[in-house]
C-alpha cells in the first residue's frame, strides 16, 4: 500500500504564493477549510488534492 505525501502549511504557501500566517488567517476566517493535523506534533498537513482546492479558491491555475 502507498503511502501518502502529505505538504506541509510552509510548502502551501509557497506553491499558492502567500505567507504561512496567511494561509492560517485564511483557514481562521473559513476562506479555506481547515485541514489534517498530524497525530505527532499537530502541524497541519494537506494533501496535494487540497492544494489543487485551495488554488481554484484563489482563482490560480
């Protein structure tokens, strides 16, 4: 069974062009929905069908 890539917060921000602090206000204000926390250390984790949500919400390819 394959395993599953998740990104990190750091890694969406870059790919959607924005701050880290403004991807969490976005995911605050319910602008993007909330994603995955990670069981260990609880940073959030989204995956690249997520990314692929958030770029169509920001109207970006």
């Amino acid at each position: 069974m394959p395993v599953k890539k998740y990104l990190s917060a750091g890694e969406v921000a870059v790919s959607l062009g924005i701050s880290k602090q403004t991807l969490i206000k976005y995911e605050q204000k319910t602008i993007f929905p909330k994603p995955r926390r990670n069981n260990l250390n609880g940073w959030r984790e989204y995956t690249v069908e997520e990314l692929a949500k958030l770029k169509k919400i920001m109207g970006r390819p």
